[in-house]
C-alpha cells in the first residue's frame, strides 16, 4: 500500500489496488479494495489510521465548532440524574448517572410497603433511604476502552444478579453472577453469549443464547447456577442458518417461551418454567411468510395465550387460543384491518394492552379480557411516540408509559387502568431554558415517482420563521429497511441544528413501518428501489416546496441507512450539499452474496438470495452504491463513519466505498472507530464527542458552521 498524506498537505490515503475477481451467474466483477476485507492484515490497519489521520486534518478547521457542539450538549444535559424507579418484588429498580462519569450505575431501594405502587421522586441531592449500589458500570468497564452491558438482570426473589459485559465491541458477553447478599461474585462465568440472558423464576437457572459463525444466534443454553459451563445443557438448536433464535420468561413466570424467528416467518416452543428440563412443546408449527408472537393470560381461571398473526392477515390480527390446545379453535379479539398495523400485545393479570400503528403514527390501547374491546390512550400533540416500558410485575394497578414528540423530551407517565388518569412521574429535564413552545413540528407529504404519498416529519425552530417560508438549511434523515419506523423523539444534540436556523427533516420512506406492513413490502426485494426513489422524491419536494435548495441540504442515514444514502448519492447526487453515512451498508451485493459473513443468509429475506437467483442478483448489483459509483457526476461532500469491531455491517464496506468514490474525484471522507462495534464508541461523554464530530461536519457543509 502506498499512502500519501502528512496532515499539512492533506493529501487522500490512496491504497494500492490488489484486483480479485467475483464471478456469479455468468457475470465477473473485478473488485479493487476486497482486500480490506483482511482485517488482520497490517496494511488495512494503516490504511485506516491514514485515512482517520486524513478526516482529522480535513476537519481540523471545524474542532472549535465541535468544542463548542460538545459543550452544548453537555450544558443542556442533567449530567447528575436518576431515573423514574420500576417496582420489581420488594425493590425499587433505577439507574444513576453522575457528572463525569461515562455509564451508568445500577441501584435499588426498598418499597415502604407491600402495596406502595407510587414510585419514590428521587433527587440527585437527596440521600435514597436503603439504597443499594448494584452495579457501577464506571467501575466495571476501568481499564478498558469500550464496555457495553448487553444483560443485566435480578432473580426474582432479588438475592442475585447476572451482568453480560463485551469490552471490545463485537457483542459477545462475558456473563457473570453477584451475590447480593454478600457481595460476593460467584464462580459461574459464561463467555461468549448473546445478549439477553435472564434468570429462571426460582433463581437456579441461567438461560442464555450463543451464536454461530455467522453471528446467528442458533441455540438456547440452559446453566444451573454452581454447575460448570461444560455441564450446560443444550435447550434448543435451530440449524436453518435462515433464522435466529431468542428465550424469555413470560410475565406470569408460567412458562419460558422459545422464539425462532427470520425476516418472514416466526415459531414459538413453550417451556413450563417449573420444569425447565421438560419437553418443549410448539404453539404453531412454522409456515413459511406466517409471523406470529404469543403472550400468556389466565382468562376465567384458564391458561390461555393471546396470540398476534399475520396469517392471511396482512397487518396482523389478535386471536385467544387455550394453552393447553393453541393449534385448537381461535377466538378472534382484534381482527385484521388493512393500514391498522397491529405490533404486540402484553398480557397482565387482570388486561392487556395493545399496539399498534394508525395513520403513521404508533398508538397503545388497554385490552378488556371479558369484552376483548380496546380502549385507546390519547395523547394531544399531532406528531409523537408512545410505547410501554418499565413494566415487569403481573398484577399492577399501574402501567407505565414512555412518551415523547420532536420538541417534548422523554416523558414517563403511570397510567391509572381502573381510572385512566395519566399520572406524570417525570420529564427529562433539557437545560439552558429549553422551551418546547419554541420549537414546531409538522407532517408534509411528497409524492412518490408512482404516485404514492411519502410522509416527512419536519421539526424546527420558530424564531427563524415558518417552516417553508423560505428556503433553510435542511438535515434530512431516512432509513426504509426491516419494517422500521423512525418514530418523532426530541434529541438534545439536535437542538445545536435547530438553533442554528436549521430543520430536521424524517423521510418516511417506504421499506420502513410507518403506514402499515404493505408499506414494508413495497420497499423490499425487487421492490427495493423504492427506498431510494422515495427519499430522493421527498428530497426534491423539500426544494420545489421551498423549504431549501440543493446548497443547503444534507442527507443523512445508518447501517441499513447508509446503504439508502450510498444509493441516493448515485441517483441524485445534484440534490445534495452532502451526505452523512453512519456504518453504512454500501457494498450490500458482496456481503448477501456471502453465507459465510455474519447474518448474510438471516438477510436473504429482506434483501433477496443473489447467490442462489440470477434475477436478485441483477437487481441488487443496479442498486448496491459500491457497484454503482459514478464517475460522470459530482458527489456531494461524503462523510463515513465506521467502527473496527463492527459485527453487522463489517468496516470493509465504507473503507472499500470511499476509495472508489475518490478515484471518480468525490470529496469522501472516512472516520473509522478502532476499538467499537455498530452503535459506535461507549461512554455517554464519548457518544457526545462522536455526534459533535459529525455535526459539525454536516453544519459546515450546510454553510452555518460560524452561527
């Protein structure tokens, strides 16, 4: 590899091809970069560090702008804080942060009585009566450049409690098991599991799961606590490399449910919890394209499972089946409603509650167990999103509800079942005067190349006048993959934008789940361009509308996400001042063509099986942004931001794009993590400093870099 660059001249890393061939279905590809592909090779690692050397020096201008960016957000976050307390037995369960600290620290306090349902109002300055420090993550992750918890749970009679810890950012974690009572850690360590392992109800047992090669997760273990690891026992293997597998306690503790899941198909195995070594039995035999989830209920003494499906259901129904018999008689609670994408169910004692989407927006209901009618919760602003959390107990009086919008801030409310009164327990504080009247959202819609509707949530500050009035610097962000809906959220470090005269802007475009799962499927497959075609239509109907011009407006999106922005920047790159791709899936052919590279054949139903079918290939090589890089246009400026360690869109596929897009002359950049994983860098002082990097990039590139 050559590389020319010293940081007074500037000057592009430029890597010495090393030409591999890719031959599939009678068509050869030669591949210049594949070779960054060898991770371990010394030449990659340079060509990483010449290239972060290379971002740094091209930005160096803008590190007063990040200084400040970075002290903003600080300044507008409670940095000492706690959160809203979740009862759980005999305990009350938060978490702290504390000011200069990177993680948080886990505790607990006592409940004043057996029926104090009425969370204590915690102050950072005030001592908590019998609190308990259960896990300092700021102590835990000492001498380590990354750390991340990926499980963390208590035993229900609250004596003991597991952690899972990866410390190099691949997801792998260590888990371990605290006496609580003691202090004192105990012999059972399990390396190499899957996030999400929980206790048994009784406390004896650990289930976990591990992952393939791949980076499936495959199987389901079973540890008795005191036992060694090579004793675990083997609860469930699925050996279809098309589908990954998880474990969890119903909320009834009654029975452990096996979830075996893809793209489009899902099947559930129940273990009866008091007899975790017993027959695993099925609740619906898996069909291929038939979703479905379960949640345990005792209706008029009987154990029944509610059950959510899409069989010849498109936007799911909710049917009641006996657990004993669920392939029995179905009862219908919900039925299907075409645009009324029902999304889950939890089951308490005494009601339910169900979600589900209805005109773009996501919506709760509490379920009535006699009547099956579902009474909606309703919230006031146009634009915002609600969900349950916090939620562990089988009998309460209480549900707990997250809420937020664009402009109102994290909100916890305990909603009272038997009265419906909202009860706020708490609203994440912003400081330096935030005012949620300050600020607008609203919902535009664009219209799509075929004639369909696309929605763009905008949000902005009122004091630099109307939304469209006149062209503004406009942040558009997209996403458009798994049924994912990016949901209305205020965001602390958004307010650096806002406040400088800058809207943000959501493309709801298809492939994501914001208008139902139809909405999915119209984005997927050999449906997928219209993702791209999609964000560039809301893109132009942001210029022709007036809200910017082609000069002030960046795209922005991540993982599944920047391969929508490495798309984007091919088919409209005259729209564009820029675009931010975070760990972005830009060489998507080579990577689904690999059953070998973590999750590849999980994702041949999303994106299609180009080695096994002539047609998907052709289709994904038209769009994939590696493939396609242009060299009869300009680009917008490009910023890619990746990470070493990244199991699901591998560093090989940024690094390979922007050395492409630079031989065709783009202005791309790459930032590369060398110790992190897909969600980035650690540490909540390490995340700011990350988003300031990139939104002082994307202020520069917007022309507001000195406001």
């Amino acid at each position: 590899m050559t590389v020319h660059d010293t940081p007074a001249a500037a000057s592009a890393p430029v890597a010495d091809p090393r030409p591999t061939v890719r031959s599939h279905h009678g068509d050869e590809v030669e591949d210049r970069y594949e070779w960054f592909r060898a991770k371990e090779d010394a030449a990659v690692i340079a060509h990483l560090e010449a290239e972060n050397a290379y971002t740094e020096a091209r930005t160096s201008h803008l590190a007063g702008l990040r200084d400040r960016i970075f002290d903003e957000i600080k300044g507008r976050t409670l940095e000492t804080d706690l959160s809203v307390p979740t009862r759980r037995g005999d305990w009350w369960y938060y978490g702290r942060t504390v000011e200069g600290k990177q993680y948080g620290i886990q505790c607990r306090a006592p409940l004043a009585s057996p029926d104090d349902w009425t969370p204590p109002e915690l102050s950072p300055d005030t001592e908590v009566p019998g609190e308990q420090v259960l896990l300092d993550s700021n102590v835990e992750a000492e001498g380590t450049e990354f750390f991340s918890l990926g499980s963390f749970e208590i035993s229900t009679d609250g004596t003991l409690m597991l952690y899972g810890v990866d410390v190099a950012g691949d997801e792998r974690y260590t888990v371990r098991v605290r006496d609580l009572t003691t202090g004192e850690q105990l012999p059972d360590e399990i390396p190499g599991t899957f996030a999400g392992a929980t206790f048994s109800p009784d406390g004896c047992f650990i289930v976990y799961t591990t992952v393939d090669d791949a980076w499936r997760p495959d199987t389901v273990w079973l540890h008795e606590l005191g036992t060694p690891v090579d004793n675990d026992e083997k609860l469930f293997h699925e050996p279809d490399e098309r589908y990954w597998v998880g474990a969890g306690f119903t909320r009834s503790d009654r029975y452990l449910v096996i979830e075996i899941g893809s793209s489009i198909t899902s099947e559930e195995w129940l273990v009866d919890a008091d007899d975790l070594r017993g027959e695993a039995r099925v609740v619906w035999p898996r069909v291929e394209g038939v979703e479905y989830e379960a949640a345990h209920a005792v209706v008029d003494g009987e154990d029944v499972l509610f059950i959510l499906h899409n069989d010849d259901a498109l936007d799911f129904e909710l049917v009641r089946v006996s657990a004993s018999d669920p392939s029995g008689s179905r009862d219908v609670v919900i039925p299907h409603r075409p645009g009324h994408r029902l999304l889950g169910v939890s089951t308490f004692r005494d009601w339910g509650v169900v979600g589900y989407r209805r005109g773009g927006l996501p919506r709760l209901g509490m379920l009535d167990y006699a009547t099956g009618a579902v009474s909606e919760i309703e919230f006031d602003e146009p634009l915002y999103a609600a969900g349950t959390g916090g939620n562990p107990e089988w009998a309460p009086p209480l549900l707990r509800l997250g809420y937020g919008s664009f402009v109102t801030p994290g909100t916890v409310f305990d909603y009272d079942v038997a009265t419906g009164e909202r009860m706020l327990r708490k609203r994440q504080p912003v400081l330096g005067g935030y005012d949620p009247d300050d600020y607008a959202q609203a919902r535009v819609w664009a219209t799509a190349q075929d004639g369909t509707q696309v929605p763009i949530s905008l949000v902005w500050k009122r004091s630099f006048g109307e939304a469209g009035a006149e062209p503004r610097p406009v942040h558009l962000y997209g996403y458009g993959s798994y049924e994912h809906s990016i949901e209305p959220g205020m965001s602390v470090p958004r307010l650096s934008e806002l406040d400088r005269g800058v809207i943000f802007a959501v493309a709801h475009v298809r492939g994501g789940g914001e208008m139902g799962r139809q909405w999915y499927e119209d984005g997927k497959l050999l449906s997928k361009r219209n993702t791209f075609t999609d964000f560039v239509d809301c893109a132009r109907h942001l210029v022709d509308a007036g809200y910017t011009t082609p000069d002030r407006l960046v795209a922005e999106g991540g993982s599944a996400g920047g391969l929508l922005m490495g798309a984007v920047a091919n088919l409209a790159p005259e729209l564009f001042a820029g675009v931010l791709a975070d760990v972005p899936f830009v060489d998507a052919l080579t990577t689904i063509l690999d059953p070998s590279l973590p999750l590849t054949v999980i994702e041949w139903d999303e994106w299609g099986d180009p080695l096994h079918n002539a047609d998907v290939y052709a289709y994904m090589k038209s769009y994939s942004p590696y493939e396609n890089v242009r060299a009869d246009v300009a680009y917008p400026r490009i910023l890619a931001v990746t990470s070493l360690n990244d199991t699901r869109v591998l560093y090989v596929e940024p690094a390979k794009w922007v050395a492409r897009l630079r031989e065709v002359g783009a202005d791309a950049l790459l930032k590369c993590e060398m110790v992190a994983g897909h969600g980035g860098v650690s540490g909540r002082y390490n995340a700011w400093r990350e988003r300031a990097f990139e939104l002082a990039w994307l202020l520069d590139v917007l022309g507001v870099a000195d406001a």
